[in-house]
C-alpha cells in the first residue's frame, strides 16, 4: 500500500483518502437532502424545501457528497484562496472516486467557465480540473469549448438567490449546438445552486436531454 500525508496535517494516510481520521471527523457528509434540489435537509428526501420552494428546477438531479464547513470547507479555501493547483488535482480525483460510472454514463461534462481576467488571476479554474479528473476515472468526453462567460459579475459570495440570478443574467453564452445531449455539469461548491442552475437552463431551452449537476460540497445555514 502507498502512503500519503493527510491535506490538512503531517499524519500518514493510505493514497485512498485525502484526510486521517481524526481530520475527517471534522468533515461532514451531507446525507439528509432534499431530492429536489439537494439542500440539507432535516428531513431526508423532502421533495421541495426552503431552498428550492417556488423557484424553477432546470437540472434533473444533483449530487454532493460534503458540506461546506470543518475540514472540507479549509481543503477548498486552501485551493481557491491560496491558489494550490495540486489541491484542485486532489480534490477532483477525490469526488471523481465517489461517483458512480453507470449513473452518468453517456453524458459529456461540462463545468462553469470563468472570466479570462478572473481564471488568469487565480491561474487555474478548479471546476474545470474537477471536471477533468471527473471524465478520465468515468470515461466521459469533456467539452471545454461549450460555454463561454461574455459578461463580468460581482462576486456571489454575498449575495442572495435571486440578486445572484441578476448577476448572472446574460453572463454564459453557448459557442456549440448541443440538441439531444446528456450533460454532467461539475461545480466545487453549491451555494443557493443559482449557477448550475442558470446554466441548466441555458441548455435545457437549447435542447439539451438531461443535466446531472455534481458539486463537491454544499452550504448549509446550519452548519458554519
């Protein structure tokens, strides 16, 4: 067996894991959601729910394995505030792993792209590697060249839902046809999913087929 060490501390860990133990205790699974919008939820399945009650679903599905918070939300702060590109490497190897073939299988992956001036700021777009890491372990094509961002928007961390969709109105734009196409959109983080949610419809009323959404973490109100 080969032998790491653990992302957030000196102690040794095998090369399936990214954390020891004791660091994964501070990683919360997110296991209670909402089946419509993959919220947590106190409820496990709740079809509809705080988050989504009342807003347009254009995805068909989404999977997310952590919360946003302890260990995994350091992992992604480290990777995107400290611009660690290995991170990203590591990071999208590791939900690559947890994701089943057959579910996806047939689908081409996409990611959200960023700005020229914010991808040349940070160097990397970690999506993009999470995506690739995502299609070599399933064996999916990965379209780059699909999406585009044409406009500039403020930064969404702040923001609610709806002023994050007027942020992002008319930002993605589609440089290819893709009528009758299986997408799997792959994101770090889901917030109030108004991201993958604006570009589900844009592919939806382009004629796309079906959009899985896969993100590596959610935010939660309950969880810090």
């Amino acid at each position: 067996m080969i032998y790491g060490s653990c992302l957030l501390c000196p102690d040794r860990v095998d090369n399936d894991n990214i954390l020891c133990d004791e660091c994964l205790r501070f990683a919360l699974f997110l296991k209670r959601k909402c089946s419509r919008c993959g919220a947590f939820s106190i409820i496990d399945g709740l079809n509809g729910c705080g988050s989504c009650n009342g807003r347009k679903i254009w995805f068909d599905s989404i999977f997310t394995p952590y919360l946003y918070c302890g260990s995994i939300s350091n992992l992604i702060s480290t990777m995107k505030y400290g611009k660690n590109i290995s991170y990203a490497a590591i990071l999208g190897n590791h939900l690559a792993s947890l994701l089943d073939k057959q579910t996806f299988a047939g689908s081409t992956v996409i990611f959200p792209p960023m700005s020229f001036f914010n991808k040349l700021k940070r160097s990397f777009n970690q999506s993009e590697i999470f995506a690739e890491k995502i299609g070599a372990k399933l064996n999916l094509k990965i379209e780059k060249d699909l999406l585009t961002k044409i406009k500039k928007t403020k930064p969404q961390a702040s923001l609610t839902y709806d002023k994050r969709l007027k942020n992002l109105e008319g930002a993605f734009k589609l440089k290819k046809d893709l009528k009758d196409k299986d997408f799997l959109l792959v994101d770090d983080v889901c917030t109030t999913f108004s991201t993958v949610n604006i570009i589900a419809e844009l592919l939806k009323k382009n004629g796309a087929k079906n959009i899985k959404v896969v993100t590596l973490a959610r935010t939660s109100p309950y969880f810090g």
